[in-house]
C-alpha cells in the first residue's frame, strides 16, 4: 500500500516546522547555557534532545504513519539548520531579556546553595 502525496507533504511540513521549534527552543535554552554553570549546560543539552526526539517520535507517529522516511528527517533537520544560520542572529536579542532574566535566576540560586 503506497503513501499519497498529499500526506507526504504533510509530513514533511510537520517535520518542517518541528525543525523550526527546535531552533526556537535552541535559542531559549543557549541563553541559560551560556549564563549558567557546567550542570546547567548539561541539563540544557538533555532537555534539548529529549524535546527533539520526543517531537520526532510525534511527528513520525502522527503523520507518517509510524515510521520515521528520510525525508522528514531532512526537513527537521534542514529548516533547523536554516534558522540557526539565518534566522537566530536576528532573533537572539529579542531573548536578551530573558537571557538577563535567566543570569539574574541562576546568580540568586547560586548564592543561596553556597
């Protein structure tokens, strides 16, 4: 039984835009591994890929069928690839608040278990 192509597409826009909340998340997370200690980018790292493969899971279960192509993988990957490399120096000092604000956090709760 063959897969149409209009769920093809489907899926690979799904994988898609994946790609794309992954680099959204990306972005979040750099700001608290950047301002944080060794445990912290640690943790950011794991949170990272456990969320991405968690929505490959999803995506692989809700639009492909059960099954993960190579093509869906290419396209998470590639429109992760386009937002790291076009899109997030652009966006990063919208996070800049929030980079402040995470510094700020991880100061107090540094100074409080010390």
């Amino acid at each position: 039984m063959g897969v149409t192509i209009s769920a093809q597409t489907i899926s690979v826009t799904a994988a898609a835009l994946g790609g794309l909340c992954a680099g959204l998340l990306y972005d979040l997370l750099r700001a608290i591994r950047r301002g944080g200690s060794p445990t912290a980018g640690l943790v950011c790292d794991l949170v990272f890929c456990l969320c991405c493969t968690f929505l490959l899971f999803v995506i692989g279960m809700a639009f492909c069928e059960g099954r993960l192509g190579i093509w869906e993988c290419g396209a998470f990957l590639g429109l992760f690839a386009l937002y790291i490399t076009g899109v997030s120096p652009s966006v990063e000092p919208f996070f800049g608040n929030f980079k402040e604000k995470c510094k700020k956090r991880l100061k107090k709760e540094q100074q409080t278990t010390e």
